[in-house]
C-alpha cells in the first residue's frame, strides 16, 4: 500500500506558486534515513527520500510535510521558507499508530484496523532459534495456542487460533499467506513481520478458508539506500527434556519386580521363590538406556542476507543454512534457504515484484519401535558386548536377555536408516498499474512446487522382522501448485471522507502426485529399491483441487475517527459435490478512535489512544479432501493377483460447507505512551459441522461425512505491554498475554465418539470437544488390594466395584485448556539486555497412555518402569491405602480408565537471553554497523504436576494420534545457544 | 506505457482469469471407484467380488488408521483357538488376543471390533453386488455373471456364519429360537439401525444364501475362489452345528462323490499347507500371494511360530494337544509342531512353557510368515459325515471315514475296527478331528457345541498371575479357576463391539 500511495502520490501538480524545498532525513543516531515517505498533508503528493536520505518536492508556503517510515513516529513539518534546506531527524516509536499492518490483500496502518490482529516483528520473533514458525509465536499472541509436540529436528508445531472450531480430522492448522498470496514458503530468518488475523473482521477476506485464523507472513525487502549486509551465526547445544519421565535404575526395577513374588496369603515378598528366578545381582546391573539413547546434541544456523534499494529498485536476497542434530540416535535436519525478493518499478504507473524462494532440506527421523524400546528395555541388559561392539539380540540368542522383546534397539538404529530429502520452489510475480490516481490494478501470482522423497531402510543385519531379508521402503511426492489473484483497488480521499477498497477474482489449484516402491531380499550393505529380490510392491495416486473464488472490500473512514469495513467473498471448491460447491462469506467490521476526537483530546491526558472495534462476519473451512461427499470403492488393494474394490466410503450427496460466524468486540487503549493494552471478546458459532458420524459397525463402514450440529466458541483476551522503566540508558519491559476459550458442542442428534488405542472422547451436545469418556478410577479397595472403578447403576447409583467390564464409561476430563498464554520480560541497560519468555496452559487433561506400560502393576514384567511419584504407593496388605493395586490381584487394572488421565497444565520458561550491542565505537573499528551477540537458553524449566515426557501433547487428531492423547513422542529439547549478529 | 495500454492489459487478464476458472468440478478420485459407476461395467462387479476376498487378508483401516494386528482371518484363526485347548499362551500381553485365553473379554477389545466391523463390510460389498445383477437391469445373466453372484452369495453365508459362531450361542446352546443371532443385512439399502435375528432366523440365512449360491456357482475360478463344492462344504459345516445329521451327510457326500478332491495322502501332507493351492485336498481357500506377506507384525504365523526373528512366538502346540497325539508319534500331523530344542536336547521354554511351534500358517515359498489358509478341504467332509453317523449311531460308517483319515496320516497299522473302551464313538470321531484340524479355527466350536467343557489343565498363562517359578514342569497345575470353563460359560462369547452398541439401540449386547 505504502508503494502504491507512493506512485499515486506523484500527481503532476506544477502551479506557479509551487517551488521545490530539499531536505535530509535522518534516524534517531543519525544516520541518513532513505525511503521514508514524505507527503504533503492532506493531499496524495508526496516523494520518498533518496539513497542519501535527501528528498525534494514542490510545495508552498505554509504546507505541512509528513513524513512517515515503519517503526518511528510521523512527524509534521510547516514549510515556512521555500529556500531553506530543512533536517528532518526520526524518533523510533513504541505505540505507533501509523505503524503499517499487513492484512493479507490489503495494508492497513493501525489507525485504521477495525479487527481483532495481533503483529509480531522479526525482533521478538527471532529470540528462539528454531526453523519452526509456530514454536516463535508460542506464548506471544493471545488466543494463539501453539503445541512443540516433537522434538525431532525439523518438526513443525501445531498452532490453534482461539480454540477448535472444527472437530474433523485433517488439517486443523490456520492459513498461511505469505507476501499477500495464500500458501507459499519462507525462511524464518527472512520474515519481517506475523500477522495474526484472528476475527472474521480480518478474515473475512479469506472467507471459506479462514475458519481456523490466518496467519499473514511478510518477508523482507529493501529498505534502505546503501546496501545493507547482515551475518547471523547461532552454534548451541541441546539436551532431551524428558519431562517427569525417569526409567528406573537395575535396583528400582528389582525392588518393582519383587512385588510379583508377595504371597497372597501372608502378604510378604516370598524371597526364596524371587530370588530363584531373579539372581540378586541384577540389582547393580545398571544400564542406562535412556541416557545412552540420547545425547546431547549441536544445533548451527548461518544466515546471510544483503538488501537495498533506490527510486526504482529494491532487492533483499539471502542464504540461509540450519544444521540440527536430533538428541536420540541418528537424527538430525539440515535445511539450505534462499530467497530473492526483487521490487521494479518501471515508472510512476508500473511496478513489479519477483520473488523466488527456494529450500532444500534432508531429515533423519527416528522409529517409533526403536524410541519405544530404548524406554523400555531393561537396565538389566547391556546394549554392547564386552568388547564395545555392539550386541546382535534375537530370539535364538542364547543367554538371558530380560527385557520383553528380544531385540537390541541400538543395533537396529546402527542398521537402518530413515530419511527425507525435500525440495521446493515458490515463484512469486506481482503486478503493480496505477491506472489513475485513484484506481489501480494488481496482480499477484505465484507458482509452486515442491517434492519430497522419504527413505526407510533396514538392513538384512539387523535383527528382527527384516533379518536376513532387509527392506526397502521410498515414497515420492509431487506438488505442483498455482495460484492467481488479480483485482482493482481504489483510493478516494475526499477531505474527511476517506473509502478505499477492492474487487477481483482469485484462482486456485493444485495437484499431488505421489508413488511408492517396496521391497524386500536385499544384498547387504545395498540400500536402493533396485537390488530388492522379493515381495516388491508399488502404489502411488494423484488427487486435484480446485478453488475459486469472489472478493471485495470496502473501507470507509471518517475524520480518522470512524471507520468501517466491509468485505464480501465467494468461494467455491471442488472438495463439494457440484451442487453445494459454492458459498458465500460477509463480514463487517467498525471501530471508533475515540482519542481522535476533541472532546478527548481536550479531556484526557492520560490515555494517548483509545480505540473501540467491533466485528461480525462469516467464515468457512473446506479442508476436508477431496471426493468426501461421494460413494466410494477403493480401488488401492488386489486379490489373487486380480484388481479389488473394496467399500471405502459411504455417500452424502448434501455435504457442504462448515460455516462459522464470528462476533468480535475489541478496545485498544495506550497510556502514557508506555503502557498499552488490547482486550477482545468474541463468540464464534460454527454451523454444519463436517462430522464423521459413526454408523454402526454392521453397515460395513466406521462412519459417514454429514454436517451435524454446532460449535461455539467463547473466549476473552488480554494483551499488556508496558515499559515499567525509562531512562537514557535503562529500559524495562513487560509483556502478557491471557486468553480464555471456552469450547461447546450443540444440536448434535446422536452423541458419537472417537476411539484411538481404545481410548474414547465423545461428542455431545454441551459438552467440550476432545471430552474424553473413560471408565472412572477409584483407587485401590484397601481390603483386597484390588483396582476399583466407579458402576453407575440404571437409577444412577454408582458404587465401586473391581470388574472392569462392569466400570461405566463416564465424562472425566477433557484435553482442551482452560486458558493460555504467555508472558515476556526485558531489562535493557546501554547495550546489554536480558529477555526472558514464558508460556502457560490452564486445565486440560492429557492421558498418559505410556503409562499403561511404564506404570502397570505386574501385567509388562519385562519391560522398564517409570520411577513412581513420591505419593505413589502400592497395595501390600489388609488395611494399606493405596494408589497403585497388588500385583497379585490387578486384573485388567491397566485398561483404559480415568487412572491414566493427568492434569496437563504448565507453565513454561520458553526462553532467556542476554544479548550485548557492541558500543558504536567498537563496532565501526571493524567496519560494522552494527554488532549483537547474545547468549540464549530455549525450553528452560517446565513446572507441572503431569507423570511423563513434558505436557506439551498433541492436538491433532491423526492416524494414531488423538488430541490429549501422549504417547512415546520425540522428546522436546533443552537448547543453549550462542548468537551473533553483524550489520554492515 | 499509455494508460490506454495499461487498460487493455487490464481486461484481457481479467478475461484471462475467467476463462481459466471454467474449471471442471467434478474431480473423481484416481484411486477409488464411485458405487455409480460400478455397474457400468461387468469388471465393476467382479472387482467389488475380488474385494470381498481381499477382506480375509487385508490390514483395513479401523479407528482411524491401519494396525498390522488387524486382519480378518488373524483374528478369525486367534480369537477361536487361543480360546481353545489346543494351543497354550506363553506369553503376557497387552495385544487383545491375550483375553481369547483368559476368557476376559470387553466391548471395547480391537480384535473383535474389528472382525465384526470386517465382517459386515464383506457382507456390503456381497450385496452391493446381488443389488447390481439382480436389480439394476444393466448386467446379463450369463453363466460367468451368475458363478460371481453365487460366489457373493457364498461370501455372505460365510461371514454370517463366522459372525454367528463368535457372537451368538451356537444352534445347540441355548434357544436358538429367542437368542439373539446376528444383525442381517442383505440389502444395499439397510436401515441404519436394525435389531439382532434370532439364531434360528441368522442360520436359516446362512442356509438360504449358501443354497443359493451352490446353485449359482457353475464355471468355478480356481480353489482361490468360491464354488459350487465350496458352497456345499459350507452347508455341510453347518447343518453339522446344527446338528442336522442328515443335510450334514448328503452335502459331504456332494463334495466328496464329486470326484473333483481326494485326501492328501501322508507322503505329501507335511509339505500340504505350504503348497495346498495345488492340492486335491483343498476345496477352498485365500491366496496369500508374496506381496501379502502380513510380517511379523501382521501374518498369521508370527504369534505361533519364529524363526529366531520372523514372529512373536509366543503361544504354542498345548500339552493337553500332544498328549492325545502322543500315543502315535509316526503320525505326519507332527510335521505341524516343531520342538524348540537347547543344545542339551531337552525342550527350549518361555517363560516357563515349553515351545512347541505351530508351522500350518508358514512355509508358503519357503517364508515363515506367508501362508495361503485353507477355509474348506475334503478331510473335514469326512469328519463331518462321520460325526453325523456317529450322532445316528452308525459306528461302522462312522469309523470308516475316520480310518479314511488315519490311512492318510501315517496310521495304516492303527485303524479303528472298533470304539477302544472308555471312549464314546462321538469321542473317538471328535478327536480324529481336534487332530486333523488343529489350529484350524474348528477346536473351540467343536467342543462347545457338542456341550464339552474347555480344559486346559496345563501350565500357561491362561492362569491369571501365575509367575515362572509358580510353573512346576512335573505337575500340572491345580486350584486356578481357569484351569475348566464350562461348555455354557457365557464368556465363551465375545461381546458385541461398543461401537455396534452406540450408533445402534436396536442391537442388544451379549450377557
């Protein structure tokens, strides 16, 4: 927007009175300041500053010059003599009110924002080093819940915006725009800026797909004159965070086997019959798996960058290289970036923007069954012979290996591999015509492709299923992506009366192609689907998507005090069956800059700004595959050699689309200029919910597509930033978020229900999603030693009882928190400050189904267990109070129960840094402008009360995956990293 | 440029934008087959026919993904004779099949969900097919069309019978005419809710639609597939649980005065299993070609047989099995167990149960893990006729199809001339049958509905809570209560799985 004002600005105004003044720009240390726009009030004419930060422009006595540039504040100057050569210096901004907020189709400065969004600059975005998007925001944005769930290098993070709005499986992730066009790619180390839209005010405009928030992500351009170089290095280190799970030494574990051997009778160890078959010096037998699974491991990112730009040319080209190693065993990801980013203009009518993105990465990933094992095995068994090689296990082993399975997880980690290889281009052109000082015209395009490759190998040596055969397993995906919008924006400024807005047309489609071989009969030390001999298997398919879709907008302000915006969006998908493809998504949005108004200003001192918005608008999310609503027979299975159609889906010729409305009503206040605050309300209904209604087993199908019932959801947010302190060379700053979602389903006819690994949540009206339905624990009987579950009788009586197929499956938490947020603190003296980042998570429930196994009571005796929290205790005679039940009488104690279900809330120190400015002295003595390094610690400290890896747990819902479900994940990583960071 | 060009440009992407959005809106699917189209061509139903096969073996998505455990004829074989006296547990687990063994079943166990749920998606792709040639007018009757209806038909018969065997009380337990059977569905338009048939009513379907289906069935596809002799195999089954001597003999003597099977004799039979697609032997089965090797994680064979790392391993050939083979160790069903041994020569245990591996389910081209599972072969029609004449009180006939048997096994100097003393004629006919059709998911049945209990008064851990030093190697054990579960226990049944319960109200639950 700030571009096309530029160019509508220079209107040929040549009237006699008017004669050119020059002058200078400059920031706050100095230095010359180019590309600040400089405008004459109340007109559209205005002028950048040039290389050297020099402007000219015609004017007349008397004029007002405003000169505006991103992250200062506007400052005003009275044209009192056409000769003079007039300095302009910048003051950097704290509220800044002009600030520019990138919206997606449209710019907007914060004035004029009638929405609920929240922008986080490439400052604070950085303080973590991650390649990861989400795990910057967490805790940054109110309403915004982001969940590291993995810990392997170059996992991303689930990011929910103000709650669940949808109970579908598959993506429940916003939408990402970057650089104004939906999808794309981009380095972290490139963003400039994140926004996150999360009203229908703001999402509106993406209409069908906004169900789930946007999140707008802007990379970086030329901004300045002279060229600009910045050099990044980040080398840390990492640690596993393993949370509150702790396997038990050879002692522990010996002491936890002895109670197998306590007599039903008299209630003691019977010793003679243990050791018989226990040898007492397995207690010092001490290996430790966990510790020798993982290590600490490095982590290396470089980044260089190089940016400019003059009256007709700006560039912004970089390279970035991250090297992550994985703390278990032969993980790690290595990702190389590149971007150019070039902006042309050709004259004051055409501009055009080329941006390409380019990315390759390779990824070792982990097994889940060695991950498993490494918990599991026993300290009892060593992984290594006594030589130091490493021991071959399998089933003809002779000796006694104790642990469950016979295998050696370290010597199949030794012997496979499992890896990815991916590449991606995103090819970027926008079109820029100024046909009028009015109107204008843009398009924006992009073309995308990426592929990846996936590699699991496992060699004939291994042990296991594989050994003597090896297997060799690859995966290619294609995708190639396009994308055109193309509309007409205008700009009318009629003296109080301000409308802009925009319409067009936007196309949309992709298609996926994927295959893959297997195989088996491998030669050793050959790992190429080509030399398999035996029981080859290819697959592969390619799926389409089309979407299209209508857009409009209208803003209208008044004085800079009342604003309204109106947007109104068509889309249509070819995810629907024809005759519902198509729907319709409006929404409005207002606000009242009450500080703009005189009685305000006359009247109040304190307060600098005070803004009131209000939102409603439609919303919708077509993310759910295509071919859904169709009868279906897949065609992906054989038998006898002979093609087989197998029932797949049963059809529903009316699904159509989920739509949510959203209500939002927002007041920003500033004081001070140091204290700022945002606090919203919202109430979003999601109507026609895309449910996967189960159907009863016996129609041959789990479930059907419909839209069945509704959900709502609450919420409040706050948002405070203050700077407590200032001074010429002390600054202390504070930040928090807070925000409260609550979640409920209606007019759902039947309840239903979803099962993973037998545990079930339910879904029914009034009651939160992910509610999870369970049989409820009640402890042990302290007569019998028994497990006890609750029976709910037909008159609703309950009583204990120790059967678990008389337990009655009962509403005994839910997986989605209470609230979230974040909070964040920074001391600053001279060049030094110290920055400290936390995150919390209020009342959900996680199931630690781990524990079903790393906590039983004797059911697994052979395989590890977790070291027990302080006020566990088991059951040993008559009388005991006890939470754990006797070994001897614990029949079907570890099922699925209420037992398992923890408390999951947390508060987080996500990250602390101390970064040092080099004096200005120091850093021109090497020729630098500027020179930071900074000593950071991610992932600090974790305080909560749940008995596992660390809380953060899944949110989505996948094949073996169930929201607040945990089991064996990646562990989260402790990180220590050293930065610096040059300009020049 | 003018901004007259600067227009120009202007419209003509705009007309570029909407002639490229004249998108086409209907995109099908690559991989899968709309229910519409199927009938368009006769490909159309013989694949959906195929599909239904491919059942048996398949991992199909259950719950929201694809567990290695799950497959129908697993689950078929596990959850018969782990609860059966013929195969011993040696191993604790958390995998659901652990409770076929203990008798502790739950609504909520997957090995079950999943076999009805299995099950039933055979029984829609059979009816799919039966609505498209009967109904849709678009397909000719020819010969070729009406051996895949019938092997449809056949299908259907099939799973509702294994449904009632697993789900309901056996024709000969009980009241047939009240107890719940199963829920029939035999259109392909069914309410989404429906009650459970009584027994009687389920078994006169099964009856109807494998008579159906014997009628059909003229230009069989190979022992891959369903037949004609298929389908009176299946009736003979039947009306043997239905304990119709009669029906149960004149159906054997179809099958096996067809001309079309002999019995394996004993020379070949070690070798049969692996190779029963060439045999005489098989009436029918499912082809388990190479790339339906389920693994270690998924065959049939991995639970009961390793070879050091193809499988588990982990249950076995039961005591109480061997001892009633133990009399004649020439015999060539031995070939099917195979002893772990330790250098020293005596018998290898886990956890205390000695391992006696069971290899019907292994060897397919040499692997540990692939085997083709026969469903019907000409041996068990003997059987059958000889308990029908046994129940009639024929002996003489009765122990002639048991001698047809034992002439096969290795047994020419053992025959019957008459019944030993201290055995019933049922007793020596039923036991020639636990023999020959081990671990062929017939056990359990066969003592049930015959009203024998299920003893399994050896060491394994069946036992609840039993450690390995509890295992005493010279004495069997006493005392436990699973040690005997009467032929009437209700836990004899599975229950009907939670799912089924609450998307249905209609359909009540087992006791």
């Amino acid at each position: 927007m700030k571009k096309i004002l530029f160019f509508v600005g220079f209107v040929f105004l040549t009237l006699p009175l008017f004669s050119q003044v020059t002058g200078t720009v400059f920031d706050e240390d100095n230095n010359t300041l180019p590309g600040v726009n400089v405008v004459i009030k109340g007109t559209t004419t205005g002028t950048v500053t040039n290389l050297n930060g020099k402007f000219s422009i015609n004017v007349k006595k008397g004029d007002v010059l405003v000169f505006q540039y991103i992250g200062y504040q506007k400052q005003e100057l009275t044209i009192e003599s056409l000769t003079k050569a007039y300095n302009v210096t910048m003051v950097p901004d704290v509220v800044n009110m002009d600030e520019v907020v990138v919206m997606g189709y449209s710019n907007k400065t914060k004035t004029e924002v009638a929405s609920a969004v929240s922008v986080v600059n490439a400052d604070k975005l950085l303080d973590v080093t991650t390649d990861d998007v989400g795990t910057m925001l967490q805790g940054k944005v109110s309403g915004v819940q982001v969940v590291s769930e993995s810990g392997q290098p170059g996992s991303g993070s689930q990011i929910r915006i103000r709650g669940i709005s949808t109970i579908k499986p598959g993506n429940e992730e916003p939408l990402y725009v970057v650089d104004g066009i939906i999808g794309g790619s981009f380095d972290p180390n490139d963003v400039q800026s994140v926004t996150v839209l999360k009203d229908a005010g703001a999402t509106g405009m993406y209409g069908a797909r906004a169900n789930k928030g946007v999140i707008i992500v802007t990379t970086k351009t030329g901004t300045t004159g002279k060229t600009q170089f910045n050099f990044k290095a980040s080398v840390g280190m990492k640690t596993a965070d393993q949370g509150n799970l702790k396997m038990m030494n050879g002692q522990q574990f010996y002491d936890w086997s002895s109670e197998l051997y306590r007599d039903p009778e008299t209630h003691e160890i019977d010793k003679i019959k243990f050791y018989q078959y226990y040898p007492r010096e397995l207690a010092s037998q001490n290996y430790d798996w966990v510790n020798n699974g993982f290590k600490p491991a490095m982590t290396q990112q470089y980044h260089l960058s190089a940016s400019g730009r003059n009256d007709k040319f700006g560039y912004f080209v970089s390279g970035n290289y991250f090297n992550d190693k994985g703390t278990f065993r032969n993980t790690g990801y290595e990702k190389v970036n590149i971007r150019l980013n070039t902006e042309y203009h050709f004259n004051k009518w055409v501009s055009m923007k080329n941006n390409f993105n380019v990315y390759a990465n390779r990824g070792s990933y982990y097994d889940y069954m060695d991950m498993y094992y490494t918990y599991l095995a026993l300290p009892w068994d060593n992984p290594y012979n006594d030589d130091g090689t490493i021991k071959y296990i399998d089933g003809n082993t002779p000796g006694k290996w104790w642990s469950r399975d016979k295998i050696n997880p370290f010597h199949t980690i030794e012997n496979s591999d499992h890896n990815s290889k991916g590449f991606g281009l995103d090819y970027d052109f926008v079109l820029n015509v100024n046909i009028t000082n009015w109107l204008s015209f843009s398009s924006s395009n992009r073309l995308s492709f990426s592929t990846d490759k996936s590699h699991d190998f496992v060699s004939p040596v291994a042990a296991g299923p594989f050994h003597d055969k090896g297997y060799i397993h690859e995966r290619q995906n294609n995708w190639w992506g396009g994308i055109t919008s193309n509309m007409l924006k205008f700009n009318f400024d009629l003296g109080k009366n301000s409308i802009t807005g925009l319409a067009g047309i936007e196309i949309n489609g992709g298609s996926n192609d994927y295959m893959w071989v297997e195989g088996k009969g491998l030669p050793e030390g050959f790992d190429v689907p080509s030399v398999a001999s035996s029981e080859l298997k290819i697959g592969g398919t390619s799926t389409l998507e089309y979407f299209n879709s209508l857009i409009s907008q209208v803003n209208y302000n008044y004085d800079k005090r009342y604003f309204l915006t109106a947007s109104f969006r068509a889309d249509q998908t070819s995810n629907f069956p024809v005759d519902h493809n198509t729907a319709y998504f409006p929404s409005v949005a207002a606000s009242w800059l009450v500080s703009n108004e005189t009685f305000f200003k006359d009247n109040v001192s304190f307060m600098d700004m005070l803004k009131l918005r209000a939102s409603y608008g439609v919303t919708g999310d077509p993310d759910i595959g295509a071919s859904r609503f169709m009868g279906l027979f897949s065609l992906s299975s054989q038998y006898n050699n002979n093609p087989a159609a197998i029932p797949y889906q049963l059809a529903n010729y009316n699904l159509t689309w989920e739509r949510t409305n959203e209500f939002n009503l927002g007041i920003d206040m500033s004081f001070f200029q140091r204290i700022s605050l945002t606090l919203d309300l919202y109430n979003n209904v999601t109507n026609d919910l895309i449910v996967l209604v189960a159907q009863p087993l016996s129609q041959g199908f789990e479930h059907r597509w419909e839209n069945a019932g509704k959900v709502t959801n609450k919420g409040i947010e706050l948002n405070l930033n203050a700077i407590a302190v200032k001074t010429n060379s002390f600054e202390w700053n504070i930040g928090f978020n807070f925000a409260k979602n609550s979640n409920i389903l209606s007019g759902i006819e039947n309840p239903f229900y979803s099962t993973v690994n037998g545990v079930s949540q339910i879904y029914r009206n009034d009651a939160s999603i992910y509610t999870f339905i369970l049989p409820k624990w009640l402890g042990v009987d302290p007569e019998t030693g028994a497990p006890l579950w609750e029976k709910v009788n037909a008159d609703g009586s309950k009583e204990p009882t120790s059967k678990y197929k008389e337990a009655t499956p009962q509403e005994v938490g839910k997986a989605l928190p209470d609230f979230v947020g974040g909070a964040s603190t920074s001391l600053s003296w001279k060049g030094l400050t110290l920055y400290a980042s936390a995150a919390y998570q209020y009342g959900n429930d996680i199931y630690n189904y781990t524990n079903r196994f790393m906590d039983n009571d004797g059911h697994e005796p052979y395989i590890n267990a977790i070291v027990p929290k302080s006020d566990w205790k088991r059951w040993e005679r008559p009388g005991d109070i006890a939470t754990h039940p006797s070994m001897q009488n614990a029949e079907l104690s570890t099922e699925n129960s209420s037992r398992y279900l923890e408390d999951g809330s947390f508060i987080k120190i996500r990250n602390i840094s101390l970064s040092y400015t080099l004096p200005k002295k120091w850093s021109s003595a090497i020729k630098m402008r500027n020179v930071v390094v900074s000593l950071r610690a991610d992932n600090v400290y974790t305080w909560t009360n749940y008995w596992g890896q660390d809380p953060e747990v899944t949110l989505s819902k996948g094949d073996w995956s169930m929201p607040g479900v945990s089991d064996f994940k990646y562990p989260n990583n402790h990180q220590y990293v050293f930065n610096v960071n040059f300009n020049f | 440029m003018k901004t007259k060009n600067i227009l120009q440009s202007v419209v003509l992407l705009f007309v570029l934008a909407v002639t490229s959005s004249c998108t086409k809106w209907d995109v099908a699917p690559r991989d899968q087959i709309s229910t519409e189209s199927l009938s368009e061509t006769k490909d159309g139903i013989i694949n959906v026919t195929n599909g239904v096969y491919a059942l048996f073996k398949n991992q199909v998505e259950f719950s929201g993904f694809i567990d290695d455990n799950n497959a129908y004829l697993r689950q078929y074989f596990q959850m018969s004779d782990f609860a059966s006296d013929d195969i011993v547990c040696g191993q604790v687990t958390t995998d659901p099949l652990y409770y076929s063994f203990t008798y502790t079943h739950s609504p909520d166990q997957s090995n079950s969900r999943f076999f009805w749920y299995v099950s039933y998606k055979m029984i829609s792709g059979t009816n799919t097919v039966i609505d498209i040639v009967e109904n849709s007018g678009k397909i000719e009757r020819t010969p070729e069309v009406n051996q895949i209806l019938g092997e449809n038909y056949f299908l259907r018969a099939f799973s509702e019978f294994s449904l009632l065997k697993f789900y309901a009380n056996l024709p000969t337990v009980g009241n047939p005419d009240s107890d719940p059977g199963i829920i029939l569905r035999t259109t392909a338009n069914e309410p989404t809710k429906k009650a459970r048939a009584t027994v009687t009513e389920s078994y006169n379907q099964v009856i109807a639609d494998a008579k159906m289906a014997a009628s059909l069935m003229n230009t069989s596809r190979g022992k891959e597939f369903a037949s004609k002799a298929a389908a009176w195999a299946l009736l003979s089954r039947v009306y043997l649980y239905l304990e119709d001597n009669a029906n149960t003999i004149a159906y054997a003597d179809s099958v096996i005065n067809s001309g079309e099977f002999t019995i394996e004799p004993a020379s070949s039979f070690p070798t049969y299993f692996p190779n029963a697609i060439a045999s005489d032997e098989t009436i029918f089965l499912i082809a388990y070609t190479q790339q339906d090797n389920r693994g270690k994680f998924g065959s049939i064979a991995s639970m009961i047989y390793s070879d050091g790392n193809s499988g588990w391993g982990e249950e076995f050939a039961s005591e109480s099995l061997r001892k009633v083979m133990a009399e004649h160790l020439e015999d060539v069903r031995w070939k099917y167990i195979d002893t772990l041994y330790k250098d020293d020569g005596t018998v290898m245990t886990k956890n205390g149960i000695p391992i006696f591996y069971i290899t019907k389910f292994s060897f397919q081209d040499g692997d540990p893990n692939l085997s083709s599972p026969v469903m019907f072969r000409i041996s068990e029609m003997y059987l059958n006729r000889a308990e029908a004449y046994a129940k009639m009180g024929d002996e003489a006939k009765a122990l002639a199809d048991v001698n047809e048997i034992r002439k096969n096994r290795g047994l020419e100097g053992s025959l019957y001339t008459s019944v030993p003393s201290g055995k019933t004629l049922l007793d020596v006919v039923l036991e020639e049958r636990r023999i020959e059709l081990a671990f062929e998911g017939q056990r359990i049945f066969d003592l049930v509905r015959n009203h024998r209990d299920i003893i399994r008064k050896y060491w394994g851990y069946h036992i609840k809570g039993i450690q390995v030093p509890d295992i005493d190697p010279n004495n069997p054990p006493t005392g436990y209560p699973e040690l005997v579960i009467p032929w009437n226990d209700p836990s004899v049944l599975y229950y009907i799985p939670a799912d089924e319960i609450l998307a249905n109200d209609l359909c009540v639950q087992n006791p």
